[in-house]
C-alpha cells in the first residue's frame, strides 16, 4: 500500500508490475480493468461485479467487499475518481450496488472509506461532478444526495452546492426538477432555510400545538 500511494509518483510501484501479486491481483487491478472496459461487459459479467443475483461464494467477488479488503488509502488515492467516471456512474447497478457503501463514510452506516479519507479523496470529486450539466449525471448525485451532503465543508455546501440544487429546479426535466427538490429539502434540513432557500423567509403558520 505504501509503495501504490507514495506521494512522488516516480516512487510508486506501477500497477503492471503488481498482477502476479495475489493481495491485488484480484481486487485492485481488476476493478481497475473493469471500471475502464465497463462500457464493454455483458449484463451477466456486470450481475457478477457488481454481486446483482450472486451466490453466497459469489458475493465475495463483488466490487463492495474486494473494495473492502483494499487499504483505504489505496481506495481513496486509485479509485475514488475512476468509481465517479461517466460510464461506472451511469450504470444501474453501480447506483444500487455500489454508491450506497461508496457515497457515505464508514462511521456513518455502512460505508467504504473513513470520513477523513471520504473528505478528503471523495468529496471533490463529488464536488467536481456538479459542474456537469447533464441530467443524467446530476439526477444520480442527488439521488445519493442525503447519504454524503453532511460530509461538504459548509462553506461549499450553502454556496456552491446550493446554487447548482436551485438551478436543477428550473430545468424542464420533471425528473431532475423533482430530485433537485428533495436535495433542497435536504439542504433546509441541514443548514437552514434562511441559508438555502431563494426566496424571502417569514413567519407563516401560527404554532398550534397544545402546551
């Protein structure tokens, strides 16, 4: 792990040299291969990646647990952007299979990365993603939006992130227009609506609760 993420890439070992090593020959190099030929593959070699339908012994060969047996720092250096790229994204199983682990921190539910990796590695890639405007792409960020919309520095979420929900809910998709709603809705939570919200806040509804 440490000779894969030295931080001068003339120090790290190249993955080429690495294929007879049977800690990585497995899991690293081929999600690598597979991430990069996706766009390629049948749906029973997807089915199988992704652990869609698998048996028990299967299962152990889908992406989330190799991920797993993967050092984290590897994972978040080699994968987090390879993971996030346009035909891996689109894919319906990477979106039910994979995203769900992928897109939240270890110590919040079940996820791949610890939150300083997560932060650090995933959120600008994540962040990076909202300057696409495509609906496909921004419809499947914001139907993942509440499993890592907590982790984004403050500052970028009520600014950057907020202004890119708005826009969504000014597009002629129904599909994005809705998706982009519930992210709003996400965001209130989260940060507050004077904070979010594009229009003027006030003191509407009387609170009629019994004392």
């Amino acid at each position: 792990a440490v000779q894969l993420t030295n931080e001068d890439p003339a120090q790290r070992t190249q993955l080429s040299s690495l294929l007879g090593h049977p800690a990585l020959s497995n899991s690293l190099i081929q999600i690598i291969e597979f991430c990069n030929t996706i766009h390629l593959k049948t749906d029973d070699e997807k089915d199988e990646f992704f652990g869609v339908n698998t048996t028990t012994v299967g299962a152990f060969r889908a992406i989330v647990p190799r991920l797993r047996s993967i050092p984290a720092d590897v994972v978040a250096r080699r994968l987090c952007r390879l993971l996030l790229s346009r035909y891996v994204l689109l894919e319906a199983r990477s979106q039910a299979q994979l995203y769900p682990a992928l897109l939240v921190p270890a110590e919040d539910g079940d996820g791949i990365l610890p939150r300083s990796h997560f932060q650090h590695r995933m959120v600008p890639e994540i962040l990076r993603l909202f300057k696409v405007r495509e609906s496909a792409v921004r419809t499947v960020l914001l139907s993942h939006f509440h499993l890592y919309a907590r982790y984004i520095a403050h500052e970028r979420l009520v600014g950057f992130v907020t202004d890119e929900v708005i826009h969504g809910c000014h597009d002629n998709d129904n599909h994005l227009v809705a998706a982009s709603l519930r992210a709003l809705a996400i965001l209130v939570e989260i940060a507050g609506a004077d904070a979010v919200c594009p229009w003027p806040i006030s003191k509407i509804f009387a609170n009629g609760s019994p004392l």
